[in-house]
C-alpha cells in the first residue's frame, strides 16, 4: 500500500496536507466543498511525495522543502479544475469537479495557480516563475488537443509527457536543489522523476504498455547514481507500486474530497 511505502515522510506529508487545507479556507467557505473537488488519493500524495524525497536525500527536510511540495498539490488540482471543464455545454451537468453549472472551479483552478506562484515567490525561488508558467501553458494546450482528439494515442502520449512525466520530472528537480543536491543528482532526479510519470500517465490512459515498461525501468535505472538510504529505497518502491497499481487496485479506483 502507498501508506506503507511512504511511511517514513508521513509527518511531512501531513504538513504539506495542513497547508493544502489552510489554503482551501477562504471567507465563502471551505473551497474544496464549494468546487465539489474530488481526487485520487495516490495522485495526490504523490506529487508532494516526490519533493520531500528528493530534497530529503541530501539533508534535513526543511520548511522550504514543505512548501515546495504543497506547492505541486496545488499545481495538481488547478490542472484538476480546469481539465475537467468541458468545450461541450451538454456535458457541463455531468463534470464531477463543477459547481451550480457556472464557471466556479475555473476560478477555483486559477485560485490554485496563484498560490503556487505565491509560494515561489516566498520560497526566494521565483527564477522558477517561467518554468511553472510555461509548464502551465504547454499543459493546457495539450489538454485541448486531447478534448479534441480523445482517441489518438499520439495525442494522450504527448498529455502524458506534458502533465504527469513534466510535473513529476519538475517536482524531483526543484526538490532536490532545495535539498542541497549537486548538478549531475539533479539531473539524475529530473529524469527519474520524467521516466516515472511517463510510465503512470501511459498505464493510467492505457496505451503503449510496452514504452510504459521501459519508462518505469529507466526511472530505476537513474537512481542507481544517488545516495543510498530510506529516500532512495521509497523511490524505488514507488516505481514499482505504479507499475503494478493498476493490478492491485491502489492507482484509479478510489477517490478522496477535501
């Protein structure tokens, strides 16, 4: 189970959750009860997960490194939000995460966005500002393309490579450089987090098992490299729970609200 694998930064992610959950209480209410937001636990924690293992590996896991990791939850339900608007008036009933059939979770997803642009800016890392604009902009387009064409696989390979291997990629690479990490475990970190994301957004859209495969042994592969250690195992466990999560139910299945 990803509990039992993640065990061991459980006090943090439980920081990052405390944040996310400070940030959904606006004067109007709670925000994630008001977009009707909905999420799959494993998807969720992965993503701060990632940061806090990353900077974890070379040192103490500090506030700047908590930060960081909210900052990609944050990054995550926005892209939620805003995916699940549809171009198709017929259909905006029947999209989970809308609320009263307006534009609320467009606000809501935009909202999200903000916060993590703020968190870069309190962090002193705005020089990651382009970045995460431009990874924003590049997503959002692909996701167009994929409303447009939901059943070239091209199309969902070049989503996947946009949204998942991007952002988990990112999330390694910013972690580790708050965690005092050198150039080449950077880089090394930057392409573990790629192959893995490239590998769960290919299982998760069920196409190219075969590239899928090779990905999740390429992420292996990158850790070799780096410190051993408890970071270095759980990532290596992470590989191999998203390889086989859609075999044993963990990945997919069950959701979770704010």
């Amino acid at each position: 189970m990803l509990s039992q694998i993640l065990a061991p930064i459980e006090i943090y992610l439980e920081k990052t959750r405390v944040i996310f959950l400070k940030a959904c209480s606006i004067r109007a209410g709670n925000l994630g009860r008001l977009a009707r937001l909905e999420f799959e636990p494993a998807d969720f924690t992965l993503r701060p997960a990632l940061v806090i293992l990353s900077g974890g590996m070379f040192g103490p896991v500090t506030a700047k490194i908590i930060k960081l990791a909210a900052m990609f939850q944050f990054v995550y339900i926005a892209s939620l939000l805003h995916n699940d608007i549809s171009e198709d008036a017929g259909s905006v009933c029947k999209s989970k995460n809308l609320s009263n059939r307006n534009h609320f979770p467009i606000l809501a997803g935009d909202y999200f966005y903000s916060k993590s642009f703020l968190i870069l800016y309190e962090t002193g890392l705005l020089k990651h500002l382009r970045t995460l604009s431009e990874t924003i902009g590049e997503l959002n387009k692909v996701s167009i393309l994929k409303l447009k064409n939901p059943d070239d696989c091209r199309v969902r390979e070049e989503y996947v490579k946009k949204d998942t291997a991007s952002l988990f990629a990112w999330g390694c690479k910013i972690g580790a450089e708050a965690g005092g990490a050198g150039e080449q475990e950077i880089q090394n970190l930057y392409r573990y987090g790629f192959h893995l994301g490239m590998g769960t957004g290919l299982s998760k859209e069920n196409i190219y098992p075969e590239k899928a495969a090779q990905h999740f042994d390429e992420a292996k592969g990158q850790l070799v490299p780096l410190p051993p250690g408890t970071a270095r195992d759980t990532l290596a466990k992470l590989v191999d729970y998203l390889r086989n999560g859609k075999k044993d139910g963990a990945i997919g299945k069950n959701s979770g609200t704010v």
